[in-house]
C-alpha cells in the first residue's frame, strides 16, 4: 500500500525504479542468506526480511518524490473515487487470473497430488518465472508508451509492442537454449539431489516461456487500446480451463507425473 512505484512511473523515473528493485533484491537475497541457514533454519527470518527490504524500497521511492515534490501526504477524494474505481476494475479483473499462473499450480498439486510433486514443481517454476521475469520487466516498463501511442494511433501501438516483444525473446531465447542443455547440473547445484526428478519438469516449462510472453505483449495492447472486457473474458476463460485440466490430468498421476502433468 504505501509503495509509490506507481507514482514513479507515472513519471517516467524508470531508472529510480530499477535501482530500487535491484537494491532491494541484493538485501533480501544476502539476509536470507546470512540469518535462514541449516541445520535449524528460523523461517520466520523469511516474511521478515522480506517486510524489511519492502520498507526499504518504500523509503527509496519516498526519497525521490519528497526530493521532487515536498511532503507527500494520502488524499481521499470521494467525488473521484466512484469513476476511478470504474476505470481500474476491468484493469484489476483482466488481470487477476495471472496470479493463478503465479502460484495456483503449487496450490492444485499439493491439493490433488502430495507436497512432493508441489516441490517438485515448484523447484522449477520459480527459475521459469525468473526468467520469464525479464520480459514482464521489459513490458511494464514500455506500457506508458504503449498507452500514449495507442490514443493516437492503435498501428503505431501494435508496432512498439511487437518491437518489445522481439527484443525480449531476443534476450531470452538463449536463456532458453541454455536451459534445456543445462537443465541437470542447474537444477542439482540449486536445490542439490534430492530434486532428481525435476529437470525434467524444468524442461518442459521453459517451453511456456515465449507463449507467456505473447500473452502478456497481447494484453498490453488490449489494455491501451482498451478493450478491457476482452482481456478479462479471455483471462477468466483461460484460467477456468486452465484448473479444469488440471483437476481431471492430476490425480491420474503420482509424483513427478502429477507435476508435469
């Protein structure tokens, strides 16, 4: 609630917002690494240091803005809130069911299947998203040009994304090919042995990799061209399908199965 990266954006202050994240990333990556350690790791250590690095990033912004425009201060204004929030629902629907890709196949697995498939999986999934994690970056960041050009020329818009879309295939392609040539000493250097199955996993997901980032390029341009109603019937159909699969592919399989399943 109290991080301004939105304000920031608004903006255009793409380069204070990078910073921000990477600093934030280095603290709660060496924290972890620091204080959650074996053989009696304090786990609690994690949503802590977790709050800590987001207040930190809360305080970077905040000092950029303060810096630019004085003291900051929460307005609520009701005249405005009922419009606003019409203009914001179809943003927050459309794109609510992308938290389903997120975390809701962890959730299905360890509900149909057993944690160890839910380990399995997600052993892999969280390197996918990392990597799928650069284009999104890419996306969010060329989304205010995106807007502005599609109010004056939906072409001009359509153009722009595609451009965005290749350049981050072009950064993650390779990534891709990597992946698949390495995918057993990356996982086993990671996570170590115990995750034997998983590579296998790993491989199969780096091919959503692209797809996903269609998608996300595709609803973009939606959005700015605002035709909000059909990225949320679109989404809000995919996720349905999406767990339906799931739900009748699952349980007829165990362990790994279940996982790449």
């Amino acid at each position: 609630t109290l991080n301004t990266t939105w304000a920031l954006r608004g903006i255009q202050q793409m380069r204070t917002i990078a910073i921000g994240l990477v600093l934030q990333n280095l603290l709660m990556a060496s924290a972890t690494f620091l204080l959650v350690r074996e053989p009696s790791p304090a786990l609690w250590l994690v949503p802590a240091i977790q709050v800590a690095s987001e207040c930190f990033l809360v305080v970077w912004y905040y000092r950029y803005l303060f810096n630019r425009f004085g003291s900051l201060r929460p307005i609520f204004d009701w005249m405005h809130l009922g419009p606003t929030l019409k203009e914001t629902l179809h943003l927050s629907l459309g794109r609510f069911p992308r938290i389903f890709y997120y975390q809701g196949d962890v959730l299905l697995l360890a509900w149909l299947a057993s944690a160890a498939s839910a380990g399995e999986f997600l052993a892999s999934h969280k390197i996918i998203l990392s990597i799928a994690t650069i284009g999104v970056i890419y996306q969010v960041n060329a989304y205010p040009v995106t807007s502005r050009l599609a109010a004056q020329s939906p072409v001009a818009a359509l153009r722009f994304q595609m451009n965005i879309l290749r350049y981050a295939l072009i950064v993650m392609v390779p990534l891709i090919a990597l992946g698949i040539l390495y995918a057993v000493p990356l996982i086993q250097t990671i996570y170590g042995r115990a995750f034997s199955t998983s590579p296998l996993i790993f491989f199969w997901m780096l091919f959503t990799i692209p797809v996903f980032e269609a998608s996300i390029a595709m609803q973009d341009l939606l959005t700015a061209t605002r035709k909000n109603n059909a990225v949320v019937i679109a989404n809000t159909a995919a996720m349905l399908v999406h767990i339906a699969v799931g739900i009748a592919i699952i349980p007829a399989h165990l362990w790994v199965g279940a996982a790449l399943a």
